[in-house]
C-alpha cells in the first residue's frame, strides 16, 4: 500500500525539500501552499522522483482553505498517514512597536494552521491507531531576542503544542515531532546579512523529517535540534 504525507508550505525552501525526499521515499505527497505555480512545478519534480503528487494551493490563515483542502487530501490520498506543517512566516519588531496585525498574521499561520490541519488529520490516525505528525519549528522557539517576540512566541508556542500532542496521542502509536533549526538558507532568510554558505540547506531538513519516520515503532524523537555546524 503507496504510503501518504501532506506536506503544508511545499511550494518553497524547506516543505519544497521535504516533499522531494518523501516522494523519493515513494510517498504520494499532497502539497499545500499559496503559489499553484511554485506548487505545480514541486509536484512534477516529485513526479519525475518516482512520487505520486497532488496540490492546491490556498491561504492556511483561512478556516474554509484549510477545510478545503483537507477535503481535497482525503479525497485524492485516501487516508493521510503522514502530516508535515512546514508553512510559516515571520515579522519582526519590539514588543512596544510592532503592529498588532503581523502579530496576528505570524500566529495564524505558525500557530493556527497547525493546529486546524493536525485536528484535521488526527480521527483517521487514531483510528488507524498510526501515522505521524512533524511540525517544523525554530530554535527561536528555545531561545529568544530583542525584536524578535512576534517570531519567537509563534515558535514556542508550536513547540508546547506539539510536546502536549505527543502524550496526547502516543498511545495510539502516533509519531509526533517538532524539529527546530537554526539558520536554514531558504527564501525567508534570503535577505539576512549572514554567510548563507554556512547555513543548513533545506535537504538537512528533509533528512531530520526522514530520520522521525524511519524510527522504530518503539521510539519517537520528539524533539530535533539541528543548527549550523559554523556560525553563519
């Protein structure tokens, strides 16, 4: 039986890595995200990696979308045995000064999307009594800095989402990870004035998410810190 995943912000960067190595992995892969174009080139890359790939693109900080397209999931993978919440952004600014909106906008989508997919998927896991969830976090959900509240509240808040998830779900043989990472080179760092030759490639990401589903069924690495090997 063609195992299944729904990779959430695929069009790009890391879910765009994930997704690769999951159909590489014989996955049939469903991608969310808000670029079709990005997503339909990532789908027939997946394709020509011997996947199945399907995709729909929409704004996860929408209730409908999110119902839409996990409609549109279930419709095309049957059961989702896999569920990867990659899709994030990020704002900056002090505490005092940001803008109450990018507030929103940032844990809408770090936060809430998350959680409505994960609740989204989660009856058929249970009743399956398997599957996976793998959220991709931030180390800004372990450490934090001057102007960068907006980012890191949304990233520890994930992180306490998905520790409670684990022991929520566990007894069902549920897998359940957050893999934080440091400086990672993709378009959200793009514009950063750092050495981006010594940052973590998206496919280092794509490695931690195989590392989860490959553990046994007697474990579950429920946290991955990974982190530049040289200070970028």
């Amino acid at each position: 039986m063609t195992r299944t995943a729904l990779v959430s912000g695929a069009g790009k960067g890391n879910g765009r890595a994930i997704a690769l190595r999951l159909a590489a992995n014989g996955y049939h892969v469903f991608l969310l995200g808000r670029d079709s174009g990005a997503l339909a080139a990532v789908a027939a890359a997946c394709v020509a990696h011997s996947g199945r790939a399907d995709f729909m693109a929409g704004d996860l900080c929408h209730a409908d979308d999110i119902a839409s397209a996990l409609d549109a999931a279930r419709g095309r993978l049957g059961s989702i045995d896999v569920l990867v919440n990659n899709a994030g952004t990020s704002a900056r600014g002090t505490v005092q000064d940001a803008d109450l909106e990018d507030w929103r906008k940032v844990l809408d989508l770090n936060l809430w999307a998350t959680i409505a997919l994960t609740r989204g998927v989660l009856p058929g896991m249970i009743a399956r009594r398997q599957g996976a969830v793998i959220n991709i976090s931030s180390i800004s959900g372990r450490h934090s800095a001057g102007g960068d509240a907006i980012y890191a509240a949304s990233k520890h808040a994930l992180n306490g989402f998905t520790a409670s998830l684990f022991e929520d779900v566990r007894e069902f043989g549920i897998k359940v990870s957050c893999i934080m990472p440091g400086f990672v080179d993709t378009p959200m760092t793009a514009k950063l004035r750092r050495r981006h030759e010594r940052m973590i490639g998206p496919e280092d990401i794509a490695a931690c998410v195989d590392f989860v589903l490959a553990s046994s069924a007697r474990c579950c690495p429920t946290e991955i810190v990974i982190r530049p090997q040289f200070a970028p």
